[in-house]
C-alpha cells in the first residue's frame, strides 16, 4: 500500500452548472473548474438540461461518435440534481441565481465582470478582446492565430478553480468573481504592459519576434532561442554568412528572417526533430520538436512520469509528494 | 512582517518566493493577493534575470527601475541573501521553520547544489508546501531538457495544432503561453495543498510541470488521438462554432464576427484604451501609481487589491531576519560578510 491519496476537498460536494451556462465560453471554463474540483477530491455534481449534456456532440469526436471534449471534461462527474447540501457552486450568473441560491461559495463566470452586461460572446472573441489573438501568428498581412483548443476558457477555469478552493478555505460565503476576458488579459499582461509601463506594445512578427517554427525533415521544430544562444546555435548550424550583418544581433535576425531561413532551413530540413532537438540540447539552446497529440502518447517522458491513461486521458498535472491524484467514481457521467 | 488582511483566505500564510521571471514569481504574487505574506528571496550573485532591462541605464540602481519586475513582483518583501554560502543557506532553512509555502522554478539540480534538495526539506519541515515549477517535472528522461515557453508549446502538443498557415505557430517571447498559464494552476494547487495540510497536518511537494499542464489543456485531443481521431490543425476555424470567422478589417487589422457579435482583434494600444479593460482586473496599479500585474478574479465579500508597490532588492533584509528571531549582531555580520546585500555583487548588466 502506498500512502493515502491527497484529496484536499475529500467531504466537499461541488455543484457544476457548467451543462446549464448560457454561453459556450462560461460552460467550458465552469467545466473545467469543477474537473479540477473533482482531482481535489470533490464529490461533483453537474445537472443537465432536458436535452442532455451539451457537450455530448461537440469535437473532437471519437470514431464511435462519442464527445472527446465531454470525455475529458466530464470524467468523475456525476450527473445528477441541483439538491441537497453543496459547499460550493459553478456557473454563470443566471444558473447560479436558478440552482444555487444556498450555496454558500459561489464562482460566477462572466464576459466582463460582476457588474457589466453579458453580451453574446465566443472564445475567440475573447481573444480578439484580449489582444490574445492579436499578438499569436505571422506578421502582417498574414492573419493572426487563435490558440488550439480552448485556451480562453479553460484558462478562466484554472482561474476559477484557484480562487474557489481560497473561499473554501477562508470559510463562510462568498461569491467569486472570473471574467473571461479579465483572465484573458492577465495572461497577456506584457502587451497591455507593454504600452502602460514603456509607452510601446509588441506587436505580432515584429522584429523582435525571433522565434518561429522551421521545417526540419520529418516535422518541424520550435526554433527558441536567447541572445546568449545564438553563438552556440550559430556554430551549430556552421555557416560563415552567420557571422555577418545582418545577422550578428537578434533585430538583424528578426528583421531579416526570409534571408536567414534561406542559411538555415536547409540545415533543419536535413535533420529529424530529434537530431535537431538533441544537437540543440547538448549546447543547452532551448529548441524543441513541434509534436502532435499521437506522439506524445509514446511520449518517454510521459509515460516515465505516467502523466497519460492508456486512453489519452491525462492526469491532472501536478505530481503531489510524487503521487498522481487518480479518482475511481462510481456512477460516473463519463 | 507587517499584518497581513485577516480576512483574505491567505492571512497568515507565509510563502519563501524563489520564483524568477514569471511561472515562479507570478505565482507566488497570487499568493500574496489571496492574503499571504510573501518574502522574495534572490541571491548577490543570482538576481532574478527580470530585474535585467533593455532600458536599463548602468549609473543607475538599475536592477531596482526595471518595469516588468516591479509590475510582477509588487508587494513582496525583498530579501537579498547569497543561497550558494552556507551561511545563507543556514538562514534560508531558518526563515523556513516559520514558512508555509516554498515557490521555486530553477533549472532541476539547482535547489540541490544549494543543499536544498525538496526531498530534504519535505522531510525537515513536513508542514510546507514546497512548490516545484519545472518545464518537465522533476523526474524522467528529459528532465533537464533546456525549455522556454514556446518549446513547451512545441513540445506538448500545441503549436502543431495552431496557426492560420502552412507552419505550426509558436506565441514567442511576448506570450510564452505556458509560462503564465502555469501561475493561474500552480497558485490553485498551492492552495489545494494548504487544504489538505489543515486536513491532515501534512505538506507536500507539488511537482508541477509546465509542459504537462499545457498538454493537460488539450486532453481532448489526447484522448481524441488515443482512439484514432485525427489532429487537424484548424487556424482559426472552431467546428463547435461554425458560424464564427476572422475578417479583414479594410483598415490592415482584423474582426472577428459570429452569430450575435462581433469583435475587433485588438493591439496592445486598443486594449490599454479599451473600457471594459480599464475597468477590469488584469492590470491594476500599485499605490506608486504604476501599473501592476492584476488578479484574474474577484471576491465579493473579501475584496482583493495591489496593496504594496515593489520594494527594493535587499530592503526587507532586517525586517525579515530580524522577524524570523535574528539578533541585531548577527544579521550585522551576514551584512558584513556579504551574505545580504542591496545590489547584485556584479552591478552589471548580465
């Protein structure tokens, strides 16, 4: 027997009105708090409307056309009623005002905050919102690049998971208040930052924007790198022209990034991600390979730290006193 | 220490902050705007590197005027103690005696070289919580890989799946995703363990790998992937929204409209300017008036707030030592020796 399993919230009954939110962006994000909820130990119930879990047919789909995205997110769930005793809630405004008036820690999600109209929203109008998506992708006029998945809401998530379990610790009411697009922001802080604090913010692919992505033969890799880095990675790749204007400095570099890719991508697209990477790693320059979801479930660091189930599902990320918090629930939604 | 507010679900919480540029001390600084008290604690001779800045000019104290650090780090109490003496090691194990919460995300081995492998103290102090942030975690066969942010993005799955062209898209240094991301959950699994210690008496040591939580963030792929779902990646098309798409603006910028709204795609300047924004929490100002990195919720009943502006490297030195029961002398002769300080040993730019 190993030791007992952590479970902060063990005795704690949390009620996910994330299947009951108004709006796309408020469900997933009351989602993934009370999944987080649920690894702390919390017994989570999320009611449903009478047309069923609205995540049931949302993608990705599995080949038997079941929801991954309700599989994930709703795993160790149990769908059930909004009564009895619960110490704490999840929602937007309107579900926790219909299912949640007793409840005495309440997380309320909203576009804006507690006081402002919730207009119509997506996440990737948050985004837009936020400057999130602003600033991700090629310089212009290539459009810019939303994040993959649901990074806005399940930030906002994290978020409300973290302030939720601080009220359960103070003890007594409460109600937590996460604006989406509040979160959003603080995530991209160096660009509000940027103008507020030096008068000037970053914006997308400019020539400070030395980091990209290059092809290398069997994918491609995060080419990442500090000032420190490039005389290494410069050596590395051997190619006297490096050694040059303009590519001596990192605004040579990013300024001129075509004629720079045309010295270097051939060295990349003649090695694999993993001869770059290890190449790279042994100078300690910080480049990565660009992987996809198949790979990492053979990943080896993955499966060392046994971060992944067998059926892709991970293990909330956190490894506590060198144990993973995995919950058996009986009559599960999922 | 001054009083913490009694009313804040932190009140009482005393957290060590080895934290550096963001994951670590971003963290921590939630920490201390749920109520703690947090004690930034960074070596002579190891300066958190945020307190280097392009604009930084050399006759100056510039390692004190750096806006990002002070915009990260507000409110903390600065301890300046050279953690590669064992002097100063002999007093960071004695501030922790008293201490809560240890944040650290320094390269793997690097808490180890200082005599202060978390295993050790884990078994010293079982009632802290000792809070690794890595970017692989603390065991397995890349866990001393060399990451940034935006390798992490690379390497946990993401930037294959983003991007509006032919490449994968990496955010780069003005987002480093992974690296705020992690604050917003390591803060939250701090406080879990805060939880579970008043449950049972015991702390932890929270192994938090950047790399797995940004992969955690996309479960759906992986479990999609695990049964043999493909892995497109769809720019900025969302199937569950397919009503939604990016338009030109006619004006060089971008909109994005779906059933029922519309949204500009905002620059740094349109967001700064923005109502909603100044009116929200993401960047507050500090009582100097600056502006200071926000908190991404609110508590009706228990508001939070920037209390404090950034203090100076070193200037809590007395304060801290002579709180944790150092006599007067003995904080003289750390002084004296060099063991605390009020500026990097190499006041340079590194």
């Amino acid at each position: 027997m190993g030791l007992a399993m952590p479970a902060p919230l063990a005795g704690r009954r949390v009620l996910d009105l994330g299947a009951l939110c108004a709006q796309r962006p408020h469900a997933l994000a009351a989602s993934m708090a009370a999944k987080l909820c649920a690894a702390y130990g919390a017994e989570v119930v999320r009611p449903l409307p009478a047309d069923g879990e609205p995540f049931a047919s949302l993608p990705p789909l599995l080949p038997d056309g079941a929801s991954a995205l309700h599989r994930f997110l709703n795993a160790g769930k149990r769908p059930g009623p909004a009564t009895g005793w619960f110490d704490a809630a999840i929602g937007d405004g309107a579900a926790l005002a219909a299912h949640a008036a007793e409840v005495p820690v309440k997380a309320r999600l909203s576009v804006f905050g507690p006081d402002e109209p919730d207009p119509p929203m997506s996440e990737l109008g948050l985004a837009a919102l936020s400057g999130l998506l602003g600033i991700v992708g090629e310089a212009p006029p290539a459009p810019p690049s939303r994040l993959a998945g649901h990074q806005v809401a399940y930030s906002a998530g994290l978020a409300t998971c973290t302030a939720l379990l601080a009220a359960l610790r103070a003890g007594g009411e409460e109600v937590v208040d996460v604006s989406l697009l509040d979160v959003t922001a603080w995530l991209n802080w160096k660009v509000a930052a940027g103008v507020m604090v030096i008068g000037s913010a970053p914006v997308r692919g400019n020539a400070k924007a030395t980091w990209f992505t290059v092809k290398a033969r069997d994918g491609y890799v995060a080419l990442v790198y500090q000032d420190k880095d490039w005389p290494p990675l410069r050596d590395l790749i051997g190619d006297p022209r490096l050694l040059e204007e303009p590519f001596i400095t990192g605004p040579g570099r990013g300024a001129n990034r075509a004629a720079l890719l045309e010295i270097i991508g051939p060295w990349f697209a003649a090695r694999t991600r993993a001869e770059i990477t290890a190449a790279a790693q042994a100078r300690r320059v910080p480049i990565g390979p660009v992987k996809y979801p198949v790979e990492l479930l053979e990943d080896a660091q993955y499966r060392a730290r046994g971060f992944l189930a067998p059926d892709g599902t991970p293990s909330l990320p956190v490894g506590w006193d060198g144990q993973r918090l995995v919950r058996e629930v009986a009559d599960a939604a999922v | 220490m001054p009083q913490s507010d009694p009313a804040l679900p932190l009140a009482g919480i005393r957290v060590v902050d080895l934290g550096w540029i963001t994951a670590g001390a971003a963290s921590s600084t939630l920490l201390l705007d749920l109520g703690a008290d947090v004690v930034k604690v960074e070596g002579p001779g190891a300066p958190d590197p945020f307190r280097q800045w392009e604009g930084a000019d050399l006759g100056t104290d510039w390692w004190n005027r750096s806006p990002f650090f002070a915009f990260t780090n507000r409110g903390k109490q600065s301890l300046c103690l050279d953690l590669k003496d064992p002097r100063g090691r002999e007093v960071l194990l004695r501030l922790l005696e008293e201490a809560d919460v240890l944040v650290e995300n320094f390269r793997r081995g690097v808490m180890a070289s200082f005599g202060l492998d978390p295993a050790m103290l884990r078994q010293r102090f079982p009632r802290l919580v000792i809070a690794s942030i890595s970017s692989q975690g603390e065991t397995g066969p890349d866990r001393d890989m060399v990451s940034f942010g935006s390798t992490l993005e690379a390497t946990a799955g993401l930037a294959a799946l983003t991007g509006a062209g032919e490449a994968p898209v990496i955010t780069g240094r003005d987002v480093n995703y992974p690296d705020q991301v992690v604050c917003l959950f390591a803060a939250g699994a701090i406080v879990a363990a805060l939880l579970e210690r008043d449950r049972t008496g015991q702390g932890a040591h929270l192994d938090l790998s950047q790399r797995e939580l940004t992969s955690f963030l996309l479960g759906e792929e992986l479990i999609a992937a695990a049964a043999g779902a493909p892995s497109p990646r769809r720019g900025n098309l969302d199937p569950a929204e397919p009503g939604e798409r990016l338009v030109a603006d006619g004006e060089g910028g971008w909109r994005v409209e779906w059933p029922g709204g519309s949204a500009p795609v905002r620059d740094g300047v349109a967001l700064a300017a923005a109502e909603e924004f100044v009116r929200g929490t993401a960047v507050l100002r500090s009582p100097d008036g600056s502006p200071a990195k926000g908190i991404p919720f609110r508590f009706a009943r228990r508001p939070l707030a920037v209390k404090d502006s950034c203090h100076d490297l070193g200037a809590d030195n007395r304060t801290v030592l002579q709180a944790a029961g150092f006599a007067a002398e003995e904080i003289d002769r750390l002084e004296a020796a060099g063991l605390l300080a009020t500026a990097p040993r190499t006041a340079k730019r590194g």
